[in-house]
C-alpha cells in the first residue's frame, strides 16, 4: 500500500510540475520535512513563502513540521502542517526593523555573538526534538545555515536576498559565517540568477556554490484565478467586511478600518485601474509610481504597510486610495479588478513574487526591469505576442518611461488587454506554480532546469 501510494504521489508531482521537467522532478517516498522560518506566516515574502511551501508539501501527503516565530498559526492555511514555535530568550534577530507581536526585534549585525548562538541553540534544539527526519529545509542564510548545522542532520538552506543585501553585505565577520555554514549545506537554494550571483558577491567563493540550484518561488495558481470584473468586485468588498476590528488604524499588519465601504466607493464603474502591492518603503519605489501616476489617466491602489506610508499618502491624489495591507484572500479580487500592477521597486528584488501572483490573476504585469524582477519579465515574454513584449517592464527608476509603459497598456483594446492577462496567467502555470516548485526542492539531488 505504501509503495502505491509513493507511486501516486511521483506521478503527481511530475506531473504538477510539467512534462518539461519530467526528467529532473522525482520524489521516491512519503517524507518527513522539517521546515525553519525565524519569522511569521504572513505579510512578506519570506513569510508567505514558508507558508505556501508547507502547504503544498503537506497537500502532496508528507508529514510536515514548521518551526517559526508565529503567534497565531491558526489563522493561515499550512495545509495540515504542524507549526512549531521555538521559545526565544533574547531579541528577535531581523534585517529590516518591524513590529513583532510579544518579541524585540533587533539588527541581526548588531546584536552580539553570544545573542546570535543563543537564537541558534534555541532553535536547534526544537528541531533535535523532531528527529529522525527526511529533509530539513532552512530559510535564510542567516540565521538558517548555522541553525541547520546545530541541528545535526543533513539540511538545505534558502537565500532570500534581504539577509544578504541588509545585514550581510559589507560585514566580515557575518561573510564568514555564512560561508562556514553554507559549506556545511548540502544544498543551496537561490530563488533566481540574481540572487546566484548576489550570493557569490557577498558571501564569496566556497564549496557551497558547488551545491548551488536556482529554483524560483511558486504562486497558489489554484487560489489566485482570473474573474469578471463584476464578480471580483462583489467578492472583494464582501471579504473587507470580513476584517477583523481595528480601531483607529492602529493596527499597522491589520488593513484600514471601514476598507469595505472605501473600496466599493473607489472602484466602482469601469475606470483604469492600477494595483500596487507591496512593503511602503523607500526601496519599494511607490514614491516613483506615484510621480508616474500624475500623467496617467487612471486611478490607483496602494497596499501594504510600512514606514514610508504618511510621506507616500501626503504626495498621492485622489485617485489613489491607500489601503493598509491585505490578505491574498482580498488580493485575488483585487488583482483580478487591476489593468495593470505595478512592481516599481528602486533596489534589487530577489524574485517578483507580488507580480507573478498578479499574473496568476489575469492582471497584466509591468515590473522594473533589474534583479529578480528581471526574470518574471523574460518569463512572461515569452507567452506574449511578440508587439507586446516590450510591456512587460520600464527602465529602472524611470518615472516617465513608466508613465509611458502605462499609457500604452491601458491603451489597448479591452480584448487586446484580456489576451495579456491570459498570457501572462499561462507563463505563471507553465513555470512557477507551488506545486512545480516544491516537487523541485525535493528533486535536490537532480539537476534543476533554470525556470
């Protein structure tokens, strides 16, 4: 019975991942993975990440243990995964400062030695208590690599991009580290060539880069779908009426209060419309969107949170309504209403997460054409007709040619528009659905096609 089961499960693997890869997908057995996240399961790419991962492990039929920082698991879907919260004694080590629920975050640079091994040990030491397992999968380079060698089982570590470009570049000491636990991996994971290359450059030469695979981030390609236009409206305004209280807005991961009534007044008739969703920072470059807004006839949506939010709102018009962060349950309505989402950022990206998932949904995406962000473009691309293709992307923090590349895609015909949004959809399923991307970190052992 087992041995058939295994069976069942290749077949759907490979098959989930595509006849392309057939030959370098294979999973023998019903497995037991550990999976450590520092963080929280919701809210930034790394987070949402783990999140997805386990639950397409888990939907696939293995037994999956999550070991992260989130206070209420019970609030997200991990599949059936169990979530497992390591008590901390100490900050929270982090590369961007946010707020954390009942935790001190902290520079991970900053903190001391003693503060970093103590992180460590406490994590390690929980995932010791779940042993024998199959695969361990750890996010980060740091903290992830060192916690993976504590653990004492063979591991695979995840480059994410924010862990080498915030805390790890430029600091010696922090290199080495990685490098000395890096070499210990029995596989790497970079989620594009970019982040390939930004490894080598920060990190610098080791055995690990010998173990080094690009496999990209997945979209939910079976939640996120197109809709009509009428029928997303409805399904997003009825799922605003579902967030939780938040008085004031003092909620900062929570989205604006009375959104349901804002949305249903700003989104309703047939203007064009234009999506944002992302962290409210600097480096996301939503000060550049909305410079290239004020010579585009449409209106706009910013999602998400952070600590640029009031310069942003104080520089926005009336079109543009600022929405706090969502939940992918209100951004597969939302993006299924968008024209065009925009993924404007100024500094480098290690994958377009937000703008594949956009893709997922039908809604035509125009990201900065650098770093990971790059990739999506070429991907898409290459389901585009060719006279479209030039659409896909703008010269990096070039407000006009971004207004330009606007312009001319809510200039198209409605039918014109929709074959985008079709063809960006089956760039999505063909190359990056979670389901693929999972079969392809259990494959470690095989040579991964590039995506």
């Amino acid at each position: 019975m087992l041995v058939a089961l295994d069976e069942a499960l290749e077949c759907v693997l490979v098959a989930a991942a595509g006849a392309t890869y057939e030959e370098s997908v294979r999973i023998f057995h019903v497995m037991k993975i550990l999976l450590w996240h520092g963080y929280l399961l919701g809210g930034t790419g790394s987070n949402v990440y783990t999140r997805a991962l386990a639950r397409a492990w888990a939907r696939a039929g293995h037994e999956v243990v999550v070991f992260c920082q989130e206070p209420h698991p019970e609030r997200y879907d991990v599949g059936g995964a169990t979530v497992v919260r390591p008590e901390l004694d100490g900050p929270l080590p982090v590369f961007v400062l946010d707020r954390y629920e009942g935790m001190e975050p902290a520079f991970l640079h900053e903190l001391t030695w003693e503060e970093r091994r103590d992180f460590v040990e406490r994590n390690a030491a929980v995932i010791r208590e779940h042993l024998p397992a199959d695969f361990l999968l750890t996010n980060h380079v740091l903290l992830g690599a060192p916690v993976g060698v504590a653990a004492g089982m063979p591991f695979s570590v995840k480059a994410h991009g924010s862990e080498l470009e915030f805390s790890i570049r430029g600091n010696t000491e922090l290199s080495a580290w990685a490098r000395e636990s890096l070499d210990q991996a029995e596989t790497v994971f970079a989620g594009s060539e970019h982040i390939r290359g930004v490894l080598e450059e920060v990190v610098g030469p080791g055995e690990y880069l010998e173990r080094l695979q690009v496999v990209p981030p997945g979209v939910d390609v079976e939640e996120l779908l197109p809709a009509a236009r009428e029928t997303a409206f409805r399904a997003l305004v009825e799922e605003a009426r579902r967030d939780p209280q938040n008085p004031k807005g003092e909620g900062e991961r929570l989205p604006d209060p009375g959104n349901a009534d804002r949305l249903q007044a700003f989104l309703v008739g047939g203007e064009p419309t234009v999506v944002y969703v992302g962290k409210l920072s600097e480096e996301k470059g939503v000060a550049l969107l909305l410079r290239a807004l004020e010579g585009v006839d449409a209106r706009a949506v910013i999602v998400g949170f952070g600590p640029a939010r009031a310069e942003l709102e104080a520089m926005a018009g009336d079109r543009v309504l600022f929405t706090g962060p969502l939940e992918h349950r209100h951004l597969k309505h939302l993006w299924a209403l968008a024209d065009v989402s925009v993924t404007p950022s100024v500094f480098p990206e290690a994958f377009g997460m937000v703008a594949a998932e956009a893709a997922a949904c039908g809604s035509p995406p125009l990201v900065a054409r650098h770093s990971g962000l790059a990739e999506i473009a070429a991907g898409i691309e290459a389901e585009y007709a060719p006279e479209y293709r030039h659409l896909t992307s703008f010269r990096p923090g070039d407000a006009a040619d971004l207004a330009a590349k606007l312009q001319a895609i809510l200039a198209l015909a409605p039918e014109e528009r929709y074959r985008l949004g079709e063809a960006a959809r089956r760039a999505v399923v063909r190359r990056w659905s979670w389901e693929r991307v999972a079969a392809l970190l259990l494959s470690r052992g095989w040579e991964t096609p590039s995506a």
